[in-house]
C-alpha cells in the first residue's frame, strides 16, 4: 500500500501496519515537530518526508491508497478550554477532510479524543461517516478513549450511506502491573531515593494489581494523577473554590490516559495506604483520593525525590509515587522497548503522549484483509 501518513508524530502508523502484516509500498509522512521526527528517522529512515500539512497543494506525491491521520485534539479536549473547532490547532481537521476528497483514496482512517457531540456530528458530516469509540483499555494497561472515523470495513445502509464496521478488539486484561519496569529497581525506599537495582522487590501475586492484602503488608501499584481538587467537594468545577493538590487513584489496574503533562499519570506505590471521602475523613472505602498536606503541596513537581505526605487524625503517612518511566510509556502505547530513546525523556514523554496506541490502529487495519471491505 502507498500510505499517506498525517500529523505522522513518530510514525506509529507505521508500526502498526508491519504489525498487520500489511506490506507499505511507499510511506509519505507530513509532520514538524522536530523530536517526533528525529524518533521517526531513526526507526524509518526510508520514510518520505513532506513537511507541513499547511502547504499540501505543493506536494508531489503518487496517489495514496490509503490516508491515516490524528488531527490536533486540544480544542476538542474535555481537559481542554473547549474551543472546538474554533481552536486554530482543531481546524486542521478541515485540511485533512480536504487532503481526503483531493485524493479519494481507497481507505482513509482519521482520529481524535472524545468530544461534544456537535463538535463531533460535524466531523462525521464532513467524512460521511460515524465514529467508532475503541479504548485502549482493551489492548493496554491504558485507559484512553478515542473516535476513529473510517471507511475500512464500512457497510452501506438502504440510502447509500455508510456505516461503520470495526469491531471492538477482544479485551486482553493487560494491567498497569503487567507493564512496569523490574518492579525492585523502580521503588521508592523511606528515605525517598530510588531503591539500587540490588534492593528485591516486595512480594508479587496474583492480585497484586488489586492493592494490599487482608494484612496490609504488600506493595500496592495503582495508577493515579495530581490534580487540584476542592476539598469539600471534589466533583466541582465551579472557579473560584480553594482547592488543594491531591493524588487520585484508579481503582480498575489501569493507568489514565497518557498525555504530554507528566503529572496526568504516576504509578503509586504503598505498604500502609490511607483512603479518603469526598468530606477529607480517612477511612477505608473505595474512594480513592487522597490529599496532600498544604506545605507540601510546593514539592508538586512529580520529581523523583518527592514523597507527598498524607493526614489522618493528625498522624503522617507516607505514600510513594513516581513518574511513568518512558519505556512503561512506550508499553501503554503498545509500542516497542525504546521505540522513542533518541531524544530527551521530556521529548519522548511528549511525543508518546501525542502518539496512538498502535495495537488499536493494528487491530482497525486488520479488518482490510476481510472480503466485505469496500462493498
């Protein structure tokens, strides 16, 4: 296939077409984020390189088969000010949808966040299509939910109109636990230093990923985030309350979904862990939010040096988190060990957070080699 590859970032499309077993004839990828580009080069240097999307009508490029692409979401974005389509980066949707009727390839697969639903009935227009909803959850330890629009294995209704036909990928039940890096050498000791890579690692069983047993003796590893929350009530987002800095914790084994703010998403670790309500009372519940004393909250920059402290009828207890490592990164992503090791740490976290799951695009590539395509 001749693929057509925008807002390439570090090439994960690619990827995940050797990952289908689909042969790519040629790969012409338009992208200008350096670093994405310099991870790209190194693990596909025959890549054709075509600059920016902006100046398409200047490309000169054979006819794709197929074009793939992850327009900037951050207008669309719930965690975003929610411009939509009135975001200059979101509008760059309308270049694709006119990169796709130029060409008419045979396949075309676009992706984005979650939105709105005018935001979204309006891309669905304009690709003649409705949108899957795939979470990565499915095929990684990471919770992130995405739209695709496609016509790969689209079915037509009684009208002529299309409809989508991907189906969901088979869950794998792969957890945060399944996917850290040699858990003895990552951890947190009570001095807040990392462990040496002597130090063995607390005991590991089947339910590890569910948290401590009935003796609260075992390491728990959950995923969580720091975020500004109003104490007294948690769930508003009214502007103007106090809030204080707070680690969240999910409770279902899986990480957030990876984003470019390293803060989004750390890996917890504990022996004795204190559970909170949303009315800031410690108890053992299901709740799992937990706030930082005020002093502390200055040391919120997710170093590795940081141990938040929490309260409980005034007695302090420590709770240990850390960063996702760049390779647990690339694993949430589905992509190899050290896909990404050519550029910086904060450079990779970047450009994986802005990257696809690749097993998810494999999986939606996989439908093409099926007889109903294309009718």
């Amino acid at each position: 296939m001749i693929v057509l590859s925008l807002f390439d970032g570090i090439s994960a499309g690619h990827v995940a077409f050797d990952r289908s077993n689909i042969q790519v004839k040629k790969y012409y990828a338009s992208e200008i984020d350096k670093y994405a580009q310099i991870i790209s080069e190194k693990n596909y240097p025959d890549i054709i390189r075509i600059g920016d999307i902006r100046n398409w009508r200047d490309w000169n490029i054979e006819q794709p088969d197929i074009i793939i692409g992850g327009s900037p979401c951050q207008g669309f974005s719930f965690a975003g000010k929610r411009l939509n389509l009135e975001d200059p980066r979101s509008r760059l949707f309308f270049v694709f949808r006119d990169i796709v009727r130029h060409y008419n390839p045979k396949y075309f697969l676009l992706e984005n966040v979650r939105m709105d639903k005018e935001s979204e009935n309006i891309i669905s227009r304009e690709m003649g299509i409705q949108p899957t909803l795939i979470n990565s959850a499915l095929v990684s330890a990471q919770n992130r939910q995405r739209l695709y629009w496609t016509n790969i294995n689209h079915k037509k209704d009684l009208f002529g109109d299309m409809l989508p036909g991907i189906e969901q990928p088979k869950d794998r039940k792969i957890y945060l636990k399944d996917i850290i890096e040699t858990p003895g050498t990552r951890i947190l000791n009570n001095n807040g230093n990392w462990k040496n890579k002597n130090d063995k690692s607390n005991c590991i069983d089947a339910n590890y990923y569910k948290g401590v047993d009935n003796h609260a003796q075992r390491t728990m590893i959950k995923s969580g985030r720091i975020v500004g929350r109003n104490p007294e009530n948690p769930k508003s987002r009214k502007s103007g309350l106090p809030t204080k800095q707070q680690l969240e914790i999910r409770k279902d084994g899986k990480t957030n979904c990876l984003t470019s703010v390293q803060k989004d998403n750390v890996v917890c670790h504990t022996k004795n862990y204190i559970q909170y309500d949303s009315s800031g009372k410690g108890h053992n519940s299901q709740d799992m939010r937990l706030f930082f004393k005020e002093k502390k909250s200055n040391n919120l920059n997710v170093s590795h040096s940081s141990i938040p402290k929490l309260i409980e009828n005034e007695t302090d207890n420590e709770y240990q988190w850390r960063k996702l490592t760049p390779i647990e990164c690339e694993r949430l992503q589905t992509i190899d060990d050290d896909f990404t090791n050519h550029v910086s740490n904060s450079q990779r976290y970047k450009a994986l957070g802005n990257s696809w799951t690749v097993d998810v695009i494999s999986h939606i590539l996989n439908h093409i080699s099926k007889p109903e395509v294309g009718k």
